[in-house]
C-alpha cells in the first residue's frame, strides 16, 4: 500500500499526533528531491503563471512584509461582451519577482489536479478542511515578516531552498480572528533554524511565530494551512437550537444600561438555567451535526465526469466500477425518512431499504456491478451505479 498524504507530511503518524500535533513545530527532511513532484513542479507553476489566464485574487504580491498593490500587476481585458479589470499580466508579475516579490497562488487546490487530491486525502485523515497557497520567492527575499498564523500549517519544499526559523508561542490556540497587528521585533530564540530542501516538511502549530527567507536560491514550497474544527465549534453547534429556548428569548429590564443592578441580579439565575438546559443536550446530537458540517462541506473532486458521463450508457453487469478517489460519503440513516449520502456539496436520499447494497459497495476499492446480485435485480443495480457515478461518488473503469 502506498504513503498516504499525511505520512508523507509527518512521518508516523502515531508519534506525530501524540507529540507535536497542536503542541510544538517539527521539522521532517524528505526522502528525496522530487518527493512532490507528482503534487507540484516549478515548471508546474510557471505554466500556471503564463498559461491560465488568472484572475485576482488568485494571484497576489508580497515584498519585504507588504503586500503589493493588484494594480501594479493586473491588466484590463475583455471576455465577450464584458469587461474584466482584475487580469493577472504575467509579464509585470516576472518583473516584480525578478525585483524581489514573492509570488504567491491562492487556493491553488481548487484548480490544480494533483493538489486537489494531495488535499483531500489529507482531509479525509484529519477531518478537517485545508486549503492550500504557494509561495515563490526570488534569491536573497523576503515575502512576509514574522508572523504567527491562526490556523497549523505544513510547509512543503517543492524547489530551491529556504531558511526558516520557528519561535515559541505568541498565542495559544489563536481563531481567525485573533491575529496580531504590527511588527515583530524580538521573537526570542529559535525552536528550529532550519534550510528547507525540496522533500522536506515544515510543521508548524497555529500561534508559533515563524519567518522565512531565500539567501542564494529561488524557493518554492507549498503552505497547506488547517483549518481545525475547534470546541468553540462545539459551542456554536449547541447554540445553533437556543433560539427555540424562552427564557432566553425574554427581554432584559428596561432600563438596564442605566442602572444594570437589576440585570446582575438576574444573571446568575439566567446562567444556572442555561447549565441545566445545555447539561440536559445529548451529546450525540451534538455530535452528529458537527460531522455532518464537515461531510456536507467537501465536494467531489470531479476530475474526468465529462468521459463518465458520455460514457454512461457503456454501463452494464461486466463493468467495472470503482470509488472516485477522493470522494466523500457520510451515511446518516434514518428509518422514518430512509437513507441520505452526504456527497460534499450534495444530498441524496435513498429508501432505507438500499442501507446494504450502498454499505457493501462503499466497502469495496472496486467491483463490478454484477456483484450487487445478492442484493438488487439487474435493472434496478444499473440504475444505482449511474446515479452514483453522476453525483460523483462512484466511476466506471474506462481503460483497456
């Protein structure tokens, strides 16, 4: 069995959960130069700089800890009938890199193939959403000062070298929110001083400062940034019902931000009938709408539909059939209401007598559709595997 995305971030997985997930940075030197070739190449990023027509915000500019204005490297162009004023002009942005800016591309997962799957199977081991942005930086630069971010990241060496150094905490366990303003000037000393070679992995916790530069070599890397379910996410997934409590939905006492004496008398009441109302939740509940936001939040990666599709009607009992990588399916059965497959951006509900069929071949790598024999007659086995091939979940084996 191959390396799973997240061994080749961490290593053992086992270890790296219970020493350093969330408590302290790790640097992991790679196994080889092109251990990410398959995910991203500077070759890659300089056909995506020149070739795709992109747009801002996809693209930005950083030099020395400031961010560059759009309208130092952006172009007006015409699409049809309208007019675009936000397109990147690949030669300003050279210009600017071959002065000192760092080139950075934004959400890079949501359009580069290889990255799509890199995240989602790391998302898929997490249980927690990622996004992904790259950074190229000329020699002797610097893009951003140091900083810490509110979310844990993976820095992934795809070209050239790096120094990077990591700090202690600025804060613990920073939301989105909290982030610090103004500059750094004394960090304190270095937890790992380190050159990034292209291989190596870069783990660092949410709230670590850390800064980077390039010296002789141009750097390119991959920042995949975490962004964790946290127990305030708890919290607001318990208070999404309060609005349906009544003695929360009372009105305060008039006149309370005059002479609030009245207001702290009642606050102490207020919040023991909130303990027992919020005591009283079944935690399993609680549970369950939490798992099913991240389920209902990761959509298909769709690489290849439009040949599913055409190719719909080649379907029959010989065909082999297999899950889409990097498909999701939550299955939240509900015997009054039947069978619903979370599948990311999309429900589908099913009749609850489907809940074997649909456990048995989401049990399976691949199978070919005459295998559901024991459980549905061949026209209704053929009229399950479409659908799910067209709402993403499944895909035909089409080669050979």
């Amino acid at each position: 069995m191959g390396t799973t995305a997240f061994e080749r971030c961490v290593g053992d997985v086992g270890g790296f959960l219970d020493h350093y997930w969330g408590q302290a940075p790790l640097h992991r030197p790679g196994s080889g130069t092109d251990a990410f070739a398959d995910v991203l190449t500077l070759e890659d990023i300089d056909s995506l700089l020149a070739e795709r027509g992109l747009r801002f915000p996809a693209l930005r500019l950083v030099k020395d800890g400031a961010t560059l204005a759009p309208s130092t490297y952006t172009k007006r162009a015409r699409l049809q009938s309208r007019n675009l004023d936000d397109v990147i002009d690949p030669g300003r942005v050279y210009e600017h890199f071959s002065q000192g800016a760092t080139i950075v591309l934004q959400a890079l997962h949501r359009y580069w193939s290889p990255l799509s799957h890199f995240c989602r199977e790391l998302e898929l081991a997490l249980t927690h959403p990622v996004q992904v942005n790259v950074y190229l930086t000329p020699p002797s630069s610097r893009g951003l000062d140091i900083h810490y971010d509110t979310h844990d990241v993976f820095v992934l060496q795809v070209s050239g070298v790096k120094h990077w150094a990591v700090y202690g905490e600025a804060i613990h366990y920073p939301l989105a929110h909290q982030k610090r303003e103004g500059k750094i000037t004394d960090p304190g000393e270095a937890q790992i001083d380190v050159e990034l070679k292209p291989g190596d992995c870069l783990y660092i916790p949410r709230g670590f400062l850390h800064g980077a530069e390039t010296v002789e070599r141009e750097s390119a890397h991959l920042t995949i940034g975490i962004l964790s379910y946290t127990w305030r996410d708890v919290i607001d997934a318990l208070m999404g019902d309060v609005d349906h409590q009544v003695f929360l939905r009372e009105s305060l006492p008039p006149g309370f931000a005059r002479a609030n004496e009245k207001l702290l008398e009642q606050i102490p009441a207020k919040l023991q009938e909130f303990a027992r109302w919020a005591g009283g939740r079944d935690p399993q509940e609680i549970a369950d709408k939490l798992t099913r936001k991240f389920w209902a939040s990761r959509p298909p990666v769709l690489t290849g539909q439009l040949q599913q599709i055409l190719n719909l009607d080649q379907l029959d009992d010989s065909s082999l059939v297999r899950r889409r990588r990097g498909a999701t399916c939550h299955v939240d059965i509900k015997r009054d209401d039947g069978l619903t497959l979370l599948l990311g951006d999309r429900t589908l509900h099913l009749p609850a007598s489907l809940e074997p069929v649909v456990r048995y071949l989401l049990g399976r790598a691949e199978f070919r559709i005459e295998e559901l024999g024991d459980h549905l007659d061949a026209g209704s086995r053929l009229v399950l595997v479409r659908r799910l091939i067209k709402e993403g979940l499944l895909e035909q084996d089409l080669g050979g």
